[in-house]
C-alpha cells in the first residue's frame, strides 16, 4: 500500500522451545520446529556490485551477463571498490559473477522528455535482448520505444522497427512473437489500446488485440505458448468486465479468463511471472482497503491456490526452484498470521505451494523515486553459481550503501547469526532456567545454540531452534546438575548451518537457591503462562520465567533495569518505565480465551495515569484493539476493562499513586470481571465477555483512546514487577496468598571478592607473588594460594545458610590439576604485599572443603565451604589457603585479572533460621 510510509520498528512474534539438560553437551534437544531455510536458493549476504545513479526498473540475463534498464545516467562502483564512474544512459550489462561493467554499451535517449527502459526480455535462445520503454534512439539510431538488440555483438537490430505510440511497461517474448503491455494506444499507426503483439524479427504489428481500458504493466506467455496472461491497471480488456488481471488467447488477444471481482478496484497488478505449475501476480494498491500482496494462481484453469494478503505495494514475483521471490515493501502482514503494522521489509520468501515466509529476509530501504524500494528481480548464472539480482529506487541494502542493484549468490554463506540475549534464572534448588530470544539470521532459520557453563570451553549442552525476522521465540534450558547456594555463570552462541557462529553472548549469572522462592514458585504453580520477573540485566529482553518459557518480551526505548527494592522479598528486581517512550511488549502472538488473569506489582507517584499492562493488537506502535488492560487515572485510580463492544470497565475508589508498592489482580471468566488490590476484591462486573482478536500483551503502556476517565499519558511512569498472565481464572484465595507471599521471607545472597590473595612458591622462596595475574597450588615442589575476605554481618533475623568459594583456572595448557586440592584455614598472620615461601602462614584444620580434581580449561569452579566456620567469621575477616598434597599443579586467575570474573569470590546465601 503505497500511501502508507510510517517507520517503525522490526520485532518479533514468538514459540514455545524448553529442554531440560543433565549437563552433557548435546543431551536433550529443544523440539525443533519445521526446517524452512533448505528451499531458499541464496543467501542474503549482498555482493559488491556496480550501481547506477537513478533507478533500475528492468533486469535480464544471458550468458553470464545482467542487463539493467531504468532511469540512471551513470554507474558507479561499490563502496570500496575500484574504478571510477562510468556513463551509462539508462542501460549497463554487468558481469553476473562480478556485478562489474561488461564490454556492451547501450545508451538509450529521447528527443524531448526523459527517457527511461522500463522493461528487457529476451527471445528463448537469449540471442536477441528486447528493451522496452520511453525513448527514440539507441545509440543513436531512431527507434520508437521498443528495440532489439543483438547479445552477441551489442547492437540495434536495425531490422527490428515497431513503432510505439507511448512508454512500453512490459514484455513477453517466444520464438515468433513480442509481446508489449503500456500506456500506448496505437502501434504503427493501428489501434492497439495498452497491450499488442509485433513480430520478434521484424517488428511488424499482429493481429493480437486485447484492448484494454488503463495502462498495462505486466504480460506474460503461459509455459504451453497457447495464453497471455496481462496485468495493470484496467478494468476491461476488449470490452469484458476483468479488473487488473485476464488471460487472453496469444493469437488473437480473445479473452479466455477474466477476473471480476478478483483484485480490490483500488489495487492494480505490477508484475507477473510464470512457472511450470501457474503464474504469480504481484499487486499494489492505493488508499484504504486495498490488495497489496501475492496471488499465485494454478495452469492450467487459472484458478487461485492461494493468496497473501500483506500489506506494503508488491512490485515483482520471481519463481526459482520452488520458492517465490517478491519486491515489496511489506508493512503489515497480520492478516497472514505473521507480523502487524510497523517496519518494511523489502525482500521475502515463500514456497510457491503456500503463503508462509521462508527463512530469507535481506533488505533495503525505500530510496528515492516513490520510495517504493525494489522494483525487479532476475536470475543470472556464471560458473555453475547462481545469482538473484535485484533493482530499484532503494540507496542501502542490509544497511550499507548501495544504490539501485545488488545481488545475492547460491554459494557463500558468510553472515552470522545475531548474538543470543541470554538470562539465567534459579528459584529453588537443584535447577536453572537458561533462557535466550532467539537469534536472526537472514538466510538461515534453523539454527544452533551452544550453553557454556563458569567459562568452559565445551558446551554444556546443545539446543536447535528455529526462528525468523518476525518469529524469534524464546528457548529454555534447565540446567539439572547444579547445588544449592552456588553460583553459576552461562553464555550462548548461535550457528547457522554454513557453520557461521555468533560472538557470545552476555554472561548471565545466577545463585541457586538453597530453599525454593514462596512467591515465584507459586505464580508458576497456580498456571501463569506468561511470567516477567523483571530480573534482566541486558536490553532488550524480557525473559518469561514461566514453566512454559515462551512469551517472552521485548523492551522498546530501555526501561530502567534491576530496580530495587522490588515488590517481594528477596533479590528479584523491578523494572522502571520513564512515562514517554519507554515499555515492553511480547513477542509472542496470540489470543486470549474466555477465561483469564492479568496480575502485577506496581509503584508510582505520577499524576498523569497510563497504562500498567494490558493486550493489543501492535507491538511497537500504538494498539487499534485494546482491552483487558490495567489502567490509572490521573488521580492515582485504577481500572480494569474489556471491550464487549462497549467498553466495560471496573474502577477503584481510592488512589494508588502514593510511591508504594501495590498488588492489583484482574479476572474475567464465566463469573464476570473482578478487579482486586492488595489482595483485597475492590468491585465486580457480570460481564463475561471481550474482544476476541490476535495481539500481545503490553507492560508500560499502550492505547487508551475511547476509555473512561482517559489519562493525560497511555504510557506508564512508574515501577512494575512480577507481571504474570494465566489462562484460567485466579481464586479470592489464590489471589489473596500472592498478596501474602510476597512479604515472607526469602533467601538473600552477597558475593565477595578477596580482599587480598597470592602465593608462595618453594622454588622462589624469597619472591612475593602479591601483583602476580595468577595463583598456585601443589604439594610438591610447594606452591600455596592465600586468600583473605571481609565478610559481612548476617542480615538482621537470618542466619549463614551456605558459603561457596569459586575459583577459576587459567587459560595456560596445563592449568587443571588431577589432585584434590583443599581449602582450609589460615591461622597464622600474613599479607599479600609480604608473604613469600620463606615467612608463609601456618595453615589449620580440618579442611573446610574440597576440590575433587580440576579439569584443564579456563571455568569457573566452586566448593561448598562448612557453613559454621565461615559463620564465625562474619563481620570480620576470613583467610583461607588453597592447599594440596599432590605432584600436579593447579594455575589459577588471581583478584588481579580481569579474565579471573571477579574471582576468587566467596557467595554467601542468608535466610531465616
């Protein structure tokens, strides 16, 4: 749909994938969705390739050549590339495999007026190039807008000599025949209204006639040489009723298949193409209510198989290998069951069989021109490597500088996959909950996730996944062989199948817990399916924390992460919305059933209301259905509605903006609607009801518009935490122990880092090792590591529950040790400026705990320390030694490298008695 020019961000719908690990690499596969990469022919990775100055309307190829007609005066090379600008006037041939300048030079001009090649095509031998158009002469010599030229030699075929009326918009060719679609009314001085047919050596008119009311823009031969198929603006074709497309007799130009009805009167046909199974419409309309997308329709009996319906003015098909190729910019394509409203996507696939995207989505921008973006689409061969070209009014491709061309070989993957956003979450013992939005490629949407656990070079674990440019689901792995009271650090990478792997993600850090978390576990227990804590570390993901993980969400304009104090007890985190820009929705698209509840915390002062959480039918720009929303008035009220075709709605009657946390749970099912706060019911509505239609859930803000008591801001300025959606319908009981769940104890960690640490060495018994990057440990010859810790007080009411020292080896060969290696007082004085081999501490006993071996490569490496020695400490300062008996020694990073993640570190678990 052309009128509508909105930016708008990219983002994602997205799928249920968990899998559960018992720490071995490769062990327990997410469920992997359907392959859709392997029917793609090309990559999307953009190769250098010369581009003109204007815009490129028509592509063709033989021999190892393009040729490119459009609107241009000059090409140039890529950025970066050699050479220097050229002349070329509205034609270039380039090289297929280099995207270079070829040896053939066409220019094609007009006495008065702009000329312009809008379309090329060749005879079946591909001897002969005909190029249609606006122009008068091609290298001088006198030709009326349409000509043929000899691949060969580069030449005019002066033989050649129809004469066009008017700009020529498209042709078709066979062995006998040129056929012509454009703006034309008489060819050779005959009436021939926007389609004819002239002889392929000579040029001479044929009695073909299908007149048609408005302009042509598209005319293809059907694959058995018997029909035309034609395409454009009209509304007639010799008279008969057949709005932008009809099939016409190729002697005669009778009509064989008309199409009343068929297309929107506001939408017209761009562009068609044909393979041995059917042909392809691409379509463009103009206003409200228009058909902007693909139709294919089957051969033979030119009936429709199938029809998509995406919004965003569809300018060329291409069928290759199976797969439909199209020039769009594509807006919207909600109605397909795939993105809404928002950012253009210029490139897509889809099987030739049905209407979902494949795997490929390269892009441009708009460009100059109507800033429609790509226009057309060719392929072109060269040493046994295929090529799609693409033209038009487009000036970046993939987000790089390229004017009007490019292309994308068969061959040659080289573009990663994006890099994993990864959290990791534990909320009772034993279990951690890795989670990750799925990467993009643009070429390849089966791809491959690699956890690493504390460092490690090998993979834990292994998870496949699928994922596309608007379907990036959340997966989830549970780590099952971790302790209570440790903590662990997790990166990801992703791999496409070309073996092209991302750089690794953030690390995502976590403490087991040593007692199951009250609040979290019963909001996964009571159902929620959608679940954010908030926790995150890193934009823009909101993990779900929910037993199904897969309605994670997306930040837009980066909400304020890990806000304390949160609304529960413990260390979880809020989140901060700025009352602006600032918000959340999900990726995952969906509906909502009959029954449900939305439930969150929230803290605010603010006096411009907006809304706290709720469902709509956009993402990333404002919702046009929305209910089953929580809002606040201006004067701190609030409201829980839903949209019955009315709008419904439930309101409390005192304030809520006093910069305190509040809990507020909304229900509806087939007792109403009940709106509770601070686990208390504040009202009730005997309606059942709501609008049913696909969207996303929204934290922050979305549309209020038509809404009692309307806010000044949609947008939310306050706090939210523990936002949770359940498709069932929460009990007053239910709701009433959230409420009280949140204030009972929890567990709480600190991490501490040595204060000091070094080492002692028998065979350099005078050296301090106190700056040295590195510790040691081995009995013979001797080396000894000391740490010392400043430990703080207990929490007021709890007690030590577990102390954990982590340690991490170093990246030298070798670094692992075979021994067991054990941790045990320090008794003696010592500092980490003075200490050497000769005047080392004396070490007590017994052995606080144990490292049972350590394997070679740089990881992280825990042991549980005996919780009542460290528990004597508290407040003051520990010193621990790292000791062994052994023949092999044991490296490690010291507090002073940056590689050592803050290692050595003791991580200290608190809790209620």
């Amino acid at each position: 749909m052309r009128r509508s020019r909105r930016p708008a961000l990219s983002l994602a719908l997205s799928l249920s994938l968990t899998a559960t690990g018992a720490g071995l690499a490769g062990l327990a596969l997410a469920p992997q969705a359907a392959a859709i990469t392997p029917p793609v022919a090309f990559t999307a990775d953009a190769l250098s390739t010369w581009q003109p100055n204007g815009i490129v309307w028509a592509l063709a190829e033989a021999g190892g050549q393009v040729f490119a007609g459009g609107t241009f005066s000059t090409v140039r090379p890529p950025a970066g590339g050699g050479g220097s600008e050229q002349q070329a006037v509205n034609f270039v041939a380039l090289d297929a495999a280099t995207g270079a300048p070829t040896s053939c030079k066409l220019s094609f001009t007009v006495g008065s007026g702009t000329a312009t090649v809008r379309a090329l095509a060749l005879s079946p031998d591909k001897s002969t190039l005909y190029a249609g158009g606006y122009f008068g002469a091609v290298n001088g010599t006198a030709v009326s807008s349409l000509a043929a030229i000899d691949v060969a030699s580069c030449t005019v075929k002066t033989a050649f000599r129809p004469a066009f009326a008017a700009t020529v918009r498209a042709l078709a060719v066979t062995g006998d025949t040129v056929y012509a679609g454009g703006d034309f009314l008489t060819v050779a001085g005959q009436p021939r209204q926007r389609f004819a047919a002239v002889g392929a050596a000579d040029g001479a008119l044929k009695p073909f006639t299908a007149d048609a009311d408005e302009p042509g823009r598209a005319v293809e031969v059907t694959p058995d040489g018997e029909n035309v198929v034609l395409g454009g603006d009209f509304f007639t074709v010799n008279g008969a009723n057949t709005h932008a497309l009809a099939v016409v007799d190729a002697a005669s130009g009778a009509l064989t298949k008309s199409y009343p009805g068929f297309i929107e009167t506001n939408s017209v046909v761009k562009d068609i193409a044909t393979d041995a199974t059917g042909f392809y419409t691409a379509n463009e309309g103009t206003g409200g209510g228009v058909f902007d997308g693909r139709i294919a329709l089957d051969l033979p009996g030119f009936g429709q198989r199938w029809r998509d319906t995406c919004l965003g003015a569809t300018q060329a098909v291409l069928p290759y290998q199976n797969v439909l190729y199209s020039a769009s910019h594509a807006h919207d394509c909600a109605a397909m069951g795939e993105f809404p409203d928002g950012q253009r996507h210029h490139l897509l696939a889809q099987p030739t069989t049905a209407i979902g995207k494949l795997g490929w989505s390269p892009d441009t921008n708009d460009g100059i021109g109507e800033g429609i973006g790509p226009r057309v689409m060719t392929v072109g061969s060269k040493n046994g490597v295929q090529y799609l070209w693409v033209g038009g009014e487009f000036t970046t491709v993939n987000g790089a500088a390229q004017q009007s061309l490019t292309r994308f070989a068969s061959t040659g993957d080289t573009g990663a996959p994006t890099v994993p956003v990864a959290s990791a979450a534990s909320i009772k013992p034993g279990e951690v909950q890795v989670r990750w939005r799925t990467s993009l490629d643009l070429d390849d949407s089966a791809l491959t996730y690699r956890i690493y656990r504390n460092g490690a070079a090998t993979p834990i674990a292994t998870v496949a996944a699928d994922s596309l440019f608007f379907k990036r689901p959340q997966v989830s792995w549970t780590d099952t062989t971790v302790a209570a009271g440790q903590s662990y650090t997790y990166r990801l990478t992703a791999t496409d199948a070309a073996g092209n792997t991302s750089a690794l993600s953030a690390t995502a850090s976590v403490t087991v817990p040593t007692a199951p978390e009250s609040y979290p576990n019963q909001v996964r227990a009571d159902g929620a399916q959608l679940y954010w804590r908030y926790d995150d570390a890193v934009l823009p993901y909101a993990a779900d924390s929910s037993a199904g993980g897969n309605q994670n969400g997306v930040h837009m304009n980066a909400p304020a992460l890990r806000q304390t104090p949160g609304a529960v007890s413990g260390a979880s985190t809020a989140i901060g919305f700025n009352g602006t820009d600032s918000r959340i929705y999900a990726d995952k698209r969906q509906t909502v059933g009959s029954a449900y509840t939305v439930e969150t915390w929230f803290r605010t002062n603010t006096t411009r209301g907006g809304k706290l959480f709720g469902f709509g039918s956009n993402q990333d720009r404002g919702s046009y259905q929305y209910d089953k929303h929580i809002y606040m008035t201006n004067d701190g009220r609030v409201v829980f509605g839903a949209y019955t075709g009315v709008t419904r709605t439930i309101t409390t009657t005192g304030a809520y903006n006093d910069n305190q946390w509040h809990h507020v749970v909304a229900t509806q099912g087939p007792g109403g609607m009940t709106l509770y706060v601070d686990g208390v019911q504040r009202g009730t509505l005997a309606v059942t009801t709501h609008e049913n239609y696909t969207g996303y859930w929204h934290a922050g803000g979305d549309s209020l518009g038509g809404w009692p008591d309307r806010p000044i801001s949609e947008l939310w300025a306050g706090q939210l935490d523990e936002s949770a959606v359940y498709p069932t319908v929460l009990s007053a009981a239910q709701v009433q122990n959230h409420y009280a769940l949140a204030t009972a104890p929890a567990d709480s960690v600190v991490q501490v880092t040595a204060a000091e640490d070094t080492y002692a060495n028998a065979g350099a018994p005078a050296t301090n090792y106190g700056t040295s990057s590195s510790l040691a440990v081995r009995g013979t010859s001797f080396y000894a590591s000391y740490l010392r810790f400043d430990l703080p007080a207990a929490p007021a009411g709890t007690v030590l529950k577990s102390a954990v020292l982590s340690v991490k080896t170093s990246t030298m060969s070798g670094a692992g040790t075979t021994d067991t290696v054990s941790v045990v007082p320090v008794t003696g004085a010592w500092s980490e400026g003075g200490t050497t081999y000769n005047n080392r501490p004396t070490l007590g006993g017994p052995a606080l705990g144990t490292y049972p071996g350590i394997p070679d490569g740089s990881a992280v490496h825990t042991a549980t320390l005996t919780t009542g020695s460290v528990a004597g400490a508290l407040g003051g300062s520990i010193g621990l030694a790292l000791s062994s008996s052994g023949t092999d020694a044991l490296w490690l990073w010291s507090s002073e490298a940056q590689a050592g993640e803050g290692t050595p570190q003791l991580t200290l678990t608190f809790g209620a008695p």
